[in-house]
C-alpha cells in the first residue's frame, strides 16, 4: 500500500469511527480529579480520629464487660432490660433509615 492509498485508507476510518459520545468536559476532569484529592486528604488527616475513636470503643467495651462483672445480679437484669431496649430501638431506626435505599 503507498502512502496516499494509505491516508485515504486512515481518512476512511477515521470517517466511520465518529464517536456518537462526546468526549467529557476538560473542566469537569480537572474538578473531579481535585475532588478526589481533597477526598484523600480528608481521609490522611482523619486517620488518627478514626483511630481514637474505635480505641475508646474498646475501653469502653471492656470497662463495661468489668463493671457488668461486679454488678450485683438484680441490677445486671436491669442493665440487660435497658440494653435490650436500646438495642431494639436502634434497629428500628436502622431499618427505618435503610428502608428509603
């Protein structure tokens, strides 16, 4: 094939594989990749938040499971009742709050 069989041969192609997509804004790549990045600086700086907070969960927990431990027997019945309550009352609202998904 020579050279101008070839570019008509490309012209060709290129004709036929018109996209019927335009391509995206270059304004709307460059606000999404600095979205992003502001994403991932959020999450470095909230890192060590995260971190403290599932470790005051864990204190928390086993403070609880000790003080459930030296509970006289009729307030440990009444801590459960309330516990089980407010477990109940959380999975409404969770329900509740998922229903809409």
């Amino acid at each position: 094939m020579n050279q101008p069989d070839f570019e008509q041969a490309m012209r060709t192609l290129a004709a036929q594989a018109v996209s019927p997509v335009p391509l995206p804004d270059v304004d709307l790549i460059w606000q999404r990749a600095a979205v992003r990045e502001r994403r991932r600086q959020a999450e470095l700086v909230l890192r060590p938040v995260r971190l403290a907070e599932w470790l005051a969960c864990v204190v928390c927990a086993a403070a609880g499971v000790a003080l459930l431990l030296t509970l006289d027997p009729a307030v440990l019945r009444l801590a459960g009742m309330a516990f089980s309550i407010a477990a109940g009352v959380a999975l409404a609202l969770v329900r509740t709050l998922t229903a809409d998904e």
